[in-house]
C-alpha cells in the first residue's frame, strides 16, 4: 500500500523537532512530499533540508504560529502552490500547561485553546473542502492518551478537558465526512520522551515510564496504509508505565474520626 503514498502531498504542523519530526520522517519514508509548520524558523529549515537529503523526497518549510488564522491560511496556499493539493493533514503542534487549577495562569488559557483544539479545527476547515472536492483524503489528529482517563489526571485538566473535545470532534467529523472518501484518525498516545514532556513536573524524573516516538511513528503508518475501505478512527498507544494508569483518587484515605 505504501507505494500507493508516493507523490502525495502532506501538511504536518509542529513537525520540526520531536513527536511532529519523527512523523515527517516516516511519511517521508512512505515517498509522500511535505510541507511541515512550526514557530521557529531556524529548526525548521534544518529540519525540512535534513529530510529532503535522507529520503528524497520535496519538504517544504513554512513558519507558522498555529493559534493565528492567517498563519494557516498561508501555510494551506503555500502548500496548493507547490504541490497542487493538499492529501494528507497531520494536526500535531500543541502545548502544555501543568498546574492545579486554582494556580494555572490565566494566559495559558487561551494558549491551550487556540493551539490544541482551535488551531485543529481551523486548519482542518481549510483543507476540508479540496478533499471533498477530490473524494479523498486523509487527517490524522493527535489527541492524547489522558482522554481515556475518567477523571482527567490531576494537573490537566484544561490541557486534557480540550482533548476530550478535540476527540469527540474527530468522532463525529468522521461520521459526515466518511461518504466523501476521507478518512479521519486520532492518535492517543501516552507520555512521550520529547521535549514537550521533559518540561512536565515529576511526569518525566522516571524515563523508563516513557514510550519512545517509534510506537506513534507506527500507528501513522497503519493509518495511512490501510485498504481503502477502512479508516482507524482511534489508535491508542500508551506506555505500559504511564503514570496515568495510577488511580486519581488514593485507594487509602484518611478520614476523619467519627
């Protein structure tokens, strides 16, 4: 099937380092050409030039602040210009923010919102129609793997509530878009060793409780080269010793004398 990728066109947004760059990497791999956006422009093109050496294929970098309308819409032009459509969208960048509620800043609020769920959603109502137009086409969401916690893990609440939307979205987006041959994925994955995790407070001190980027690298994969009849609607990877998996609540509580 993967010969079936070659010439196609992707989009990947925060693609010049971790999680983002190791997908590049592997549709690269597949012989699809790109267009990957990020903030900084310097990581960027080294990034883009690094992937167009080893495997051949045309990367086109676009610097691109996902929580900006115009920043999207100019990466979807750049990337109709270069290569005439636009087949593949994998939303990747996001932030995060780990505080207890009471004591998370006020603008991380709007930071979380614009470049984990607002940011998706636009950039996918850009492309969308072209794929309609085409009959084909294929987005791939990254969500997170505390979506399937009940109740969100302390600490995430705002970052993990917008994924929970971010999830349900791309349920529903997979119900009306299905007739019109496009194909819609989420990908839950658990915590990661990336720079973006290494931020994260006592998360990370243990990094044997991290999975590498290679597990997500293969469900990318599985999504894009199934039969054309199916379409993962959600894969979850998660670490076998994710920190997640530990109960929210402590079995033994004190309680205070009757």
């Amino acid at each position: 099937m993967s010969n079936e990728l070659k010439g196609k066109s992707a989009i990947i947004t925060g693609a010049s380092r971790g999680i983002g760059k190791a997908i590049a990497k592997t549709c690269a791999s597949l012989g699809i050409n790109l267009t990957i956006a990020a903030r900084g422009e310097g990581p960027l093109k080294e990034t883009a030039d690094e992937i167009a050496k080893e495997y051949k294929v045309q990367v086109m970098g676009v610097p691109t602040d996902v929580t900006k309308l115009s920043d999207l819409e100019n990466l979807v032009n750049k990337a109709k210009e270069k290569f005439g459509k636009i087949d593949i969208l994998i939303n990747n960048a996001g932030v995060s923010s780990q505080y207890p509620f009471e004591k998370q800043p006020f603008e991380d609020f709007e930071s979380l919102v614009h470049t984990n769920y607002l940011g998706y959603v636009r950039l996918i109502r850009l492309v969308i129609n072209d794929m309609i137009k085409n009959k084909s086409g294929a987005i791939i969401n990254m969500v997170s793997g505390s979506t399937l916690c009940d109740p969100l893990p302390r600490t995430f609440l705002v970052y993990s509530s917008l994924k929970v939307g971010l999830r349900a979205f791309s349920k529903g987006l997979f119900w009306e878009m299905r007739d019109h041959g496009i194909k819609i994925t989420s990908i839950l994955p658990g915590v990661t060793d990336t720079d973006l995790t290494g931020k994260l407070k006592e998360i990370s001190t243990d990094t044997s409780r991290l999975m590498s980027t290679e597990a997500i690298e293969n469900a990318i994969k599985f999504a894009l080269t199934v039969p054309v009849n199916v379409c993962p609607l959600e894969i979850a990877v998660i670490n076998q010793q994710t920190p997640w998996t530990a109960p929210v609540i402590p079995y033994k509580q004190q309680h205070p004398d009757k």
